[in-house]
C-alpha cells in the first residue's frame, strides 16, 4: 500500500502548511483506509487567504478582459485533475 498524499493549503498562488501544523485524514468509505491527509486551516490561515485574494482582486480588476481570461485559463490548467 502507499504512503497518502498529502494536501497543503493554496494560499497567495502557492502551497502552503497550515499555521497549526495540523492535518486530517481523508477515509475511503468502503474500508476506511485512508486516502489523503489534508490540511486543517486556522483562522489565521483563512484570514491570510482572504486578504492575499483582495490584494490579486485590486491588482486583476485592472487588468483588461483579454489578459484575465488568459489567467484563468491557466489557473484551470493548474488545478485540473490528472489523467487517470
């Protein structure tokens, strides 16, 4: 069996360790083996979060049309799942 991945947070366009150093684990409901361990967030970590998306929404809501569609684009690229 292999080691479960582990998630981190994505904060300010990257990953993250939650501030708490804490994790949970993600079961399979079938035989509650487990599949992932997953960051568990602070307040801390969530206040970080909101206030790094204001700062990319003052900077993106600039931008022209053209050039925020090409952000997500990519942004969807990013976080598409993998083939299986």
């Amino acid at each position: 069996m292999s080691t479960p991945r582990q998630y981190e947070l994505w904060i300010g366009g990257r990953e993250v360790a939650p501030s708490s150093g804490e994790y949970f684990a993600d079961l399979n409901p079938m035989d509650d083996s487990e599949i992932a361990r997953i960051a568990l967030g602070t307040q801390q970590d969530m206040d970080t979060a909101v206030r790094n998306a204001h700062e990319a929404f003052l900077h993106h809501r600039q931008c022209l049309a053209r050039e925020r569609e090409l952000w997500f684009m990519r942004a969807a690229v990013v976080v598409r799942p993998a083939s299986r």
